[in-house]
C-alpha cells in the first residue's frame, strides 16, 4: 500500500480523534457547568422550602392544605395546637370531624360550594371541638385551586379565643366604667335627691301635726256641743253659746284649711313615692339582653332623678309624641344617655351666667324605622374647633370639679356600638346645643367587623 495515502488517513484519523477530544472537553465543560447550576439551583430550592417551612411553623395561624374529599394533605405547627391533635391524627382524620356536630356540616358545605362555584375563596366563622373548654372560637379562610391530581383547597383558621377573651374583658371594663358614672351621677343626685324627697316630708309633717291639733280642738268642740244638747233645759241663748263655741274654735277656718292639708299631704307623697319609683327605675342594672323600652318613660324617669341638677338653672319642657313605638335597648344604658344629655344641657346653660333661666326642651318622633330624640339647650354652645373633639375620651371644657370629659364619650359608645344608633350635635356659640338620637327601632345585628378578615 502507498504509505503517503497511508500517511493521510493516518492524519485524518488523529485530526478526528483531536476533533473529538475537543469536543468530548468541550462537552463535559458544558455538564459540569450545568451541574453546578443545577446544584446552585437545588441549593436555593431547599433553602426556600426550608425557609417556607419555617415560615409556616411559626405563622401565627394554621395553614391546613385540603384535598376535594376532606383528606388533610400538609398542616403546620400552628395547626396542631389550634385543633388540639397530632400531625399523624390529622393525616388519618378528615378535616369535618375535627368541628362541632353544630358546624361540621356548614364546614363540609363550604368545602364543597368551592369545588363548583366560580368563587375560589370564601371565608366564615366556626366552633372546633376541644377537650378543654366548650369549644375553639375560628375565624376561616378557605380558597380553592388546581394542584396535583385536582383541585384542592387552602384552609387559614385563627384562634379567636383571646381575642373574645379581650373583647369580652373591653365589655366588662366599658361596663364598670359606665356603672361607675352612673354611681358618681346617683352620688352627685344623692344631696339633690335628699332635699327633694325632704321638702314634701316636711309640709307633710307640718300639715299631719296641723291637722292633729285641729282635730283635738275639734273634739273639745264634740263634747261641748254634746254637753248643751244634753242639758235638760235649755233656753234661747243655746244657739248663741254654740256659735261662740265655734268661734272659739276658729271652725270656719278649719274647715277651709284641713281639706287643702289632706290635698297637700296627698299630693306630697305622691311626689315622694315619684321620687323614690324614679330613682329605682334609673339605678336599676338592667340585664344583658335588650328590653322593651319606652323611651318618653325613661325620659321622665329619668329628668326626675336629676331634677336638682337643673331647676335652679333652666325650665325643662318636654314635647314626647305619645305614639313611638318601644326601642328594644338596655334600659340602664338609656338611661344614662339621657342623664348625661340633660346634665350637659344644664351645665351649658349656667355657663351663659344670665339671671334669667335658660330652657332644656327634649321632644321624640318616629321617623320611619328609627326613633328620633332631641334634647335642645339655649346654652353657651360648642366652639366650632371642639365639634370634633367632644366624644374623645376625657376631653372637656367645663372647670375642674364640673366633669371628667366621658359623658359624652360613653354616651356615643352606648349609641353607636351598643344599639347601632346615631348621635349629632347642631350648635351654636352663644344659642345653644341640639343633640340627636336615633335609635332603630328593630334592633340590628350587633357583630362588629368581618369575619373573614385574615391577613
């Protein structure tokens, strides 16, 4: 064989065997490149799934992954505590039976509504089964999505224990506090009270002890006529001897006077007895249900018990439309409202300092679904830069001793929050005040807030 042709293909042997090196170099340059950014990649994955793991066992609530029929795929840590079980129970149980026979089905209903409707979340509140207390308070936030083999859903769940705990805690508080006003109201009253209920007592007093000796002249005055109309004889100056005895007796007087002294006592006590019904209507504790209330009643009730924060100061008048229906309310809150309306209007009106008596008129209406109060003052008037500031707690701008600046504070609270109603102001500086009531008269739905807001 021609060892040149040998020569060339021995050439072109090394050049491909070259060619080939190159190639295979350049290639598992290329793997071990794609190997660390592999690596690299699988690296930053495993650190994320770590750091979401983490994430999830320290969220704050139980994240629960779902599948169509109930089977609970993935729970975190939180989740375990909430429900009060293991992570291998809630592998073996179906996410319904950890709730309360009450919710169990509503809980399954709200599951399956995702898996059909168009609406991929949806959230609510439920009761889950404790060995503790009654039950676990949740507040639920369920969204629904296409993973693996079919659709399933995401369950976010907080623990609404504490929370009711301190809502319940902040109703107690609220309601001490208001209790304590109405105490220092009733202790404010209690010398006013105690000189109203004194002055019937004390004509009462003056007219039985009148009347008493009335009536032991008017016995004195029996006898003796008895005495001459049993006399044997008798003679023409009989009738003359009987009218002096009358004479003597003041007879004519006595029987003008003693009839007005049984009508003053009467009446006298029966202010008392107003008195006394009127301080036992507005101390009472009332319960924690609404109540029927009749709102021109507690009205009265309650501008009796303060009358002697206001008769020196101001005539109040009352325009109360008979036909209103009742309010369901807590009769003692009420009660408050208007006590502290009335005094308010009072102390306004001897801020104005004039000699004459100012006017606290209070009028209701039906408007409607509501019912509407009105307690007006020609008072001293709010300053137009204090409209905005009059229900802040402890803001006031009487003297030191006049008030604490949570009238009008717990006044809006038992309005707004406590019965869904409204309460404004008109005023004007150097005319008066206006403040409005309006209650609805069925009552509403009183849960605060959303109960799907998870964040």
């Amino acid at each position: 064989m021609d060892v040149e042709l040998l020569n060339k293909r021995l050439a072109r042997q090394i050049a491909a065997r070259e060619e080939a090196e190159r190639l295979l170099e350049e290639k598992s340059q290329e793997l071990y490149e794609a190997h660390q950014s592999l690596k690299i990649t699988a690296d930053f994955l495993s650190a994320q799934s770590s750091q979401l793991s983490i994430i999830l066992d320290k969220a704050p609530i139980s994240v629960l992954l779902v599948n169509k029929v109930g089977d609970i795929i993935q729970a975190n840590r939180m989740a375990t505590v909430t429900f009060q079980t293991t992570t291998s129970q809630f592998i073996e149980t179906k996410l319904f039976d950890f709730f309360t026979n009450e919710d169990r089905q509503e809980v399954e209903a709200y599951h399956n509504a995702l898996l059909t409707s168009p609406t991929n979340e949806t959230s609510f509140e439920a009761k889950a089964i404790s060995s503790t207390t009654p039950y676990i308070p949740l507040e639920i936030f369920i969204s629904s999505f296409e993973w693996g083999d079919g659709i399933h859903t995401l369950w976010l769940c907080r623990d609404l224990t504490k929370r009711q705990e301190k809502e319940r805690e902040r109703l107690q508080v609220e309601q001490e506090l208001r209790q304590a006003q109405k105490l220092e109201a009733l202790g404010t009253l209690a010398s006013g009270i105690a000189h109203e209920i004194n002055t019937p007592i004390q004509f009462v007093s003056n007219n039985i002890s009148f009347m008493e000796d009335s009536f032991n002249d008017l016995q004195d005055m029996v006898v003796s006529v008895r005495k001459m109309l049993g006399a044997k004889e008798q003679d023409s100056s009989l009738e003359s001897d009987f009218n002096d005895i009358l004479e003597d007796v003041d007879y004519e007087f006595l029987a003008e006077e003693i009839p007005s002294c049984l009508k003053q006592s009467t009446e006298g006590m029966q202010r008392i007895g107003k008195i006394v019904s009127a301080i036992k209507d507005f101390s009472h504790p009332g319960t924690e249900e609404k109540s029927a209330v009749d709102i021109n009643k507690a009205i009265e009730t309650t501008a009796t018990v303060s009358h002697n924060q206001w008769k020196y100061v101001a005539d109040l008048e009352f325009d109360l439309d008979a036909k209103i229906p009742a309010v369901m309310a807590h009769s003692g809150d009420i009660n408050q409202v208007f006590l502290n309306l009335i005094v308010n209007s009072a102390h306004a009106i001897e801020e104005c300092g004039k000699d004459d008596k100012g006017k606290i008129i209070i009028s209701t209406y039906q408007q409607e679904d509501m019912v509407e109060i009105r307690v007006a003052d020609n008072g001293i008037g709010i300053d137009p830069d204090n409209l905005a500031k009059i229900y802040d707690p402890f803001f006031t701008t009487k003297e030191v001793g006049k008030g604490t600046g949570q009238g009008l504070s717990i006044t809006q609270n038992i309005i707004s929050l406590k019965h869904k109603g409204t309460l404004d102001v008109e005023s004007t500086v150097g005319q008066g005040s206006t403040f409005i009531i309006r209650l609805p008269i069925v009552p509403q739905d009183t849960n605060e807030g959303s109960p799907g807001d998870l964040p």
